[in-house]
C-alpha cells in the first residue's frame, strides 16, 4: 500500500477553478501556436523519450512529440497526479 501523498505546499496552480483557467490559457496558447516548441526543435532535442514534469497540463511536451516523432499514440499519454 502507498503512503498518502504529502502536501508540500500551497504555492502554484492549485484549486479546481484555477486549474481549469489555466488549462484553457495554455490550450489557446496551443491552438494559436504559441506555445515556444521551435525553441526546442532549434536546439537539437529531436528524438527521444519525454517526460514533462511541471504545473501544467503538458501542452508543451504534446506539441514538441507532434511536431517531432513521427506519431504519437494516444495509449502513451497518460495524466499523472
């Protein structure tokens, strides 16, 4: 049996409402192809496995493996909480 996660702080994007403003920021952030991933296209992060670690819904991560591999499968996105 796994421990209960530890709340280690009350910073950042937390809240259910905050939440979800954010995720429509960045998915409008997506759909108007703002999100930086030429950045990491310019420098040679090409090819590979990913894992994005962060407060967001992993918008940045999911357009970088579109926009780099030649398919992504559904069945290997997954949510983490």
């Amino acid at each position: 049996m796994t421990k209960p996660r530890v709340k280690e702080t009350d910073e950042g994007i937390q809240g259910a409402f905050t939440v979800e403003i954010y995720d429509r920021f960045q998915r409008g952030m997506r759909d108007r192809g703002w999100i930086e991933t030429h950045a990491l296209i310019k420098s040679g992060i090409q090819q590979g496995h990913a894992l994005e670690v962060g407060p967001g819904p992993g918008y940045l991560g999911l357009e970088w493996l579109k926009n780099t591999q030649k398919q992504v499968s559904p069945a290997s996105i997954s949510v983490q909480i």
